[in-house]
C-alpha cells in the first residue's frame, strides 16, 4: 500500500515534469493578441492589439507598442498603450499610408517608455513580445501580399462574380443576361477554365476565383508544414483550407447555373438560373450561417472568402507574450533544458508505471 502511494506520487511528479518544460521551450506566457486587420479589403493596414491585466509599467512610464522588421532593421511604432483599471488594453491602429502590415513586418513587441517620451526610437526595455517565423514568412506574404497575394484576390474576385451575378439577375434582356453570365464564369474559371470564352469579355484578372482558392489553400498548408509548431499556423491554416473548399464548390455550382443560363433561349429560364448563380456567388465571397447559429464561422459549409481572408491574417497575427531574455552565449537555453526534462520525465513515466504495475501483480 505505501509503496503504491509512493509510485503515484512519483507518476504526478513525471506528469509535471513533462509538462513544465513545455512551457518553458516557448518560454513565455501569453497576455493577450496582436491581429492583423484591415480598414479596406486587402490592404491588411490595421493592427488589433488587446491586452489582459498587465501590471502597472511603473511611476513616469507607459507601455509603447512596436511592430518590427525581420532582421529589426525597420520599426513601426503602432502607439502608446492606455490601460484599463484592470490593467487591460484595447487599442486599434490603422497605418496613415495603408501599408500592408503583414508582409512588411514579422515582429510585435511591447516596450516600457518614458513618459512622456520625446526619443521616438524603442527604450530596449521589452515586457512582451512575439514573431512569425522566418521559414513561414514566404507563405504568410503569399496570402496576404496586397498586389500578389491568393486570399486578398480571392476576395476581389469572388466580389466580382457576385457584382456579375446580380447584374445576370437583374437584366431585363436574354442577351444582357447571357452577357453577365458568361462574365460569372470567366472571373471563375480563369482564362485556363474549359468553359472561358474570351469573346464574351472577361472583367476579371484572369487568374479565376477557383484558382484563388487552391493557391490560398495550398500557401496556408505550406505554412504549417515550414512551422507546424507556430500557434497560429497550426490554428487558422485549417480554416484558411476550410473555407477555400467551400468557395471552390459554391464556385464552380454557380458556374454550372451560368452555363444553364446562357444556353437558355427565353429569358425567364435564364433569369431564374442567373437568380441561382447569384445566390451561389454571395455564399463564395461571404459564407453562409448553415447551422443558423447566427454567425458565419470558418468551417465546412459555412466559411467564404472573407473568412479564408480573415483566417489568413489571423494566421499573420501575434499572441504576445511576457518577453524572457535570452540565455548568455555558451549557457544551456530554455529549449536544451526543456528537452532534457521531457526526457527525465518520459522515463520516469514508463520506470514509475512498470514499478507500479509490477507491485500491483505481486499484489
């Protein structure tokens, strides 16, 4: 019986000495999120920062946040922080010029300032702080380049074939409606689509919203792949992936009721199939609530390209984090003492079970 107790003891001991180092190889503890945003469709111009109950910065001080640069060379100060009486923050920056955030910078931090402050430059003095990581930074800017980037025109496409689908809807001639039909399913397919038709015009970029799809899904799942351990990567990749599924299959449904429309020869079947391909094309770019839960969430059948967009800047946000300083060159670091500890505790797990199970069966 005592000997029982004394392997349960040590059994909880191992649990907690896997779990420890855990923690200790991010280091940090996380107080609260940076999200990338936007004040116009594709800009990803706007940061979201919010704050839970940190401590006071000190008499004389504020907390000043920062975005950074790659290698730290370029630095965007995004505002002096106000806190709350429960010491929380809530602050929204927009860049003046619209720069996109995203692929500008790869590094939030949150320093202890002076104030007031007339040194525009950081302090060195880092509270929180967090990072993309570098073998992610292709992908992320994959997704969210302003000019380049598969869910930024995976949006501006799917609003295209949405505009196109409520003029098809609204047209009061058969040749109108097979003109903005056709149109449907060239910014769909793209001029590689097998039913694009180059005579009947092509508003879009010719790249096609199905196209979009797949390359946002395809970035959002090399991400994971370069960083699996990052957070957000691991997080809002699948829903990046979700939701391109779904506009991919609204999509290429809407193309099928456009097609329906302009092979049609009377104006009320082509019209009532234009009402469809509409329909369709508003799911594309905004979702649908299926569960009728009242929001749109980005999962199968309900996500759309804005939420694949969103899931993608999200995928480019920062989950800030008390800042640990690192080890002095030559010292053992957080990482080399996490892995020895999950070690220790991994065969203290397996030596104090087999103990046990043997002391059972003697029992």
């Amino acid at each position: 019986m005592y000997l029982s107790k004394v392997f349960k003891v040590v059994l909880l001991l191992s649990l907690m000495a896997l779990v420890i180092p855990l923690s200790l190889a991010r280091g940090q503890v996380t107080v609260g999120t940076a999200l990338i945003a936007e004040s116009e469709t594709g800009a990803s111009d706007a940061l979201q920062v919010m704050l839970n109950t940190l401590p006071s910065p000190g008499e004389g001080n504020a907390y000043e946040g920062w975005l950074l640069s790659a290698d730290g060379s370029n630095m965007l100060s995004v505002g002096v922080f106000n806190l709350d009486d429960g010491g929380n923050v809530e602050h929204i920056y927009i860049h003046p010029d619209g720069m996109n955030l995203a692929t500008n910078y790869s590094q939030f931090v949150v320093t202890i300032e002076p104030s007031p402050d007339a040194d525009p430059a950081p302090s060195g003095t880092i509270a929180y702080n967090d990072m993309i990581p570098m073998e992610g930074l292709m992908y992320v800017h994959g997704l969210l380049d302003s000019e380049s980037g598969a869910s930024v025109n995976l949006v501006l496409q799917a609003q295209l074939a949405m505009m196109h689908g409520k003029f098809a809807a609204d047209s009061k001639t058969l040749e109108d409606v097979q003109s903005h039909v056709s149109h449907i399913i060239n910014i769909i397919e793209g001029s590689e689509g097998d039913n694009f038709d180059g005579s009947a015009g092509n508003p879009g970029d010719g790249m096609g919203v199905m196209a979009y799809a797949a390359a946002a899904a395809a970035q959002a799942q090399g991400a994971v792949t370069a960083a699996p351990a990052h957070p957000n990567f691991h997080t809002y990749s699948g829903q990046v992936v979700s939701s391109t599924n779904n506009v991919s299959s609204w999509a290429a449904m809407a193309r099928d009721q456009a097609l329906t429309a302009k092979s049609s020869n009377d104006i009320v079947t082509a019209r009532a199939y234009a009402a469809n391909a509409h329909t369709l094309t508003v799911r594309a770019l905004n979702g649908m609530d299926k569960d009728r839960d009242g929001e749109i969430m980005t999962r199968e059948n309900e996500g759309g390209a804005i939420q694949a967009h969103v899931a993608a800047q999200d995928m480019a946000s920062y989950n800030a984090q008390i800042y640990v300083e690192p080890p002095d060159t030559g010292d053992v670091n957080f990482t080399t003492f996490a892995l020895i500890a999950l070690g220790v505790g991994a065969v203290l797990i397996l030596g104090g079970g087999a103990v046990l199970r043997r002391g059972r069966a003697q029992a």
